[in-house]
C-alpha cells in the first residue's frame, strides 16, 4: 500500500477535510467515513493545546497513519 506522499506523487485525488471542532470524536468519525486525510485547524479553531494531541491521536488511529 503506498503511503500519504506516494499517493500524492502518483497524482491519485485524496478526499479530504478541515477539522476545527474541538472534540477528538470529529476526527474519529470522519477518519471512519473514508476521508483520505484530514486538515487540523489549530489557529483558526477552539483547538486547546490538549485537544489538539487528543484530535491528532484520534485522526492517527482513524486514517492509520503515523503522524
């Protein structure tokens, strides 16, 4: 299976979106719906510092990616 970047590089369109609820539930669900990648707004959004890691942990077991 190719990784982020080598999909990228193949040229192959990745579904994806922002996430600026501050809730790690948001990036759960929307990692399960078949989002390819998911964009964490930390400066525009109600994002903490400690929902950020949890966000971040969240959209890391959903996509099944290291981030």
């Amino acid at each position: 299976m190719m990784n982020f970047r080598q999909q990228l590089q193949s040229g192959k369109h990745l579904l994806g979106t922002m996430v600026t609820l501050p809730t790690a539930a948001t990036a759960e669900i929307l990692a399960d719906l078949g989002f390819e990648w998911l964009f964490i707004d930390a400066e525009h959004s109600a994002l903490s510092y400690g929902c950020l890691l949890y966000t971040s942990d969240a959209a890391d077991e959903g996509l099944g990616v290291d981030l």
